[in-house]
C-alpha cells in the first residue's frame, strides 16, 4: 500500500513523478502505462502507453500499439479526464461532466460489471494506480484523489472507493494536478 496508516509522510519526500503521468495542464487528455489491451494484463501493466481523450461527447481509449476506440459516451461532454487501470487492467476513469459534476468509471467486482459513480461535490479528480510493477500485486491499489472545499482527500479501489480519506486539510485555492509514482518509489500528489 502507497499510503502506510493512510497519511502523507510527516517529513516531505521530494521526487519526480515518472511518464507518462506527465504533467498536463491540458485536463481532456491522462496518460497511463497499461498492458497489451483491455481486460488483459497477462504481459503486466507496463508494456504500453495509453492515452484517454476527449472527443465530443465521448472518452476515448487509445493505446500506443492499437486501435482507438470510445470507451464511454457522457451526453452534454466531458471537461475533464484521467486515467488508470486496474490489476486486470479493466479502465478507471475519473471524469468532469460539462457541467460540473465529477464521476467515477469502474469495474465493481461485486457487480461484476462497469459502474459509473457520481461524486457531486468534489473538483480536480485524478486517478492512478499506485504502484504497477508485478512484484507489487497484491498490496498495490488504484488511488483516486480529489480536492473539496480546500483540502485533499482519496478512496482507494480496495474499499469500492467508499470510503473518504482526508490526506491534508487546508490546502487552500490549488487544484490537484496529478498523482502518480515518483522516482524514490512513493506516491506523489502534485499541487498547483
């Protein structure tokens, strides 16, 4: 687990977040290190870079070795994206509707099936996966963090994302930028 006793370090780690969580300020594009193709993670999750788009209405899925193609279409459009995938490398998509509302796209597995949650409330969602290397399978998770009224918050795929973290309180006016593995290996949360 990336984030021990589910807090920040009390003493600041500086690093570099590594690509492709590239530092955008362009929110209708994410980048992620994903596996061969959807729903198949038998090459791991670190073989290829996909991109999740913004055309129109629709949220596209486009993998550097492969065919585009939609994965969700949100009537009125999107503002905003970003993009993990989990263990199985079925897709979390963190998105902002047109008109303001952020959502969550995700595999519940106990529905077995693809779920698309409102988080009305919340701003600057990102999601990512915390740690994808293969030795790391069974303590890694999908992070989804966001900011509301001023401070940072996460949910972590383990729990469904049901259940609220607050990681720092008074954060002021910045957004969340991005999350995503640094170079020393912890998790970074970039604020801007």
């Amino acid at each position: 687990m990336s984030l021990p006793d589910q807090q920040l370090s009390s003493t600041p780690v500086p690093g570099t977040v590594l690509g492709p969580d590239v530092l955008t300020t362009d929110r209708r594009y994410d980048y992620e290190w994903g596996g061969i193709a959807l729903n198949d993670a038998s090459q791991g999750l670190r073989v290829q870079v996909w991109t999740a788009y913004i055309i129109g209405d629709d949220i596209v899925l486009d993998p550097d070795d492969g065919p585009a193609q939609t994965l969700l279409s949100v009537p009125g459009g999107v503002a905003a994206v970003s993009l993990a995938f989990d263990r199985n490398m079925r897709p979390v998509v963190a998105y902002v509707t047109s008109a303001g509302l952020t959502r969550l796209f995700w595999y519940d597995t106990l529905v077995a099936d693809e779920v698309d949650t409102p988080f009305p409330g919340i701003e600057n969602p990102r999601v990512c996966h915390d740690d994808k290397r293969d030795m790391q399978a069974s303590s890694s998770d999908v992070i989804f963090a966001y900011t509301r009224d001023g401070d940072l918050y996460y949910r972590e795929q383990r729990d469904r994302y049901g259940v609220e973290r607050l990681l720092q309180a008074d954060i002021g006016a910045v957004r969340l930028r991005n999350i995503g593995m640094g170079d020393n290996l912890r998790l970074h949360f970039v604020l801007a």
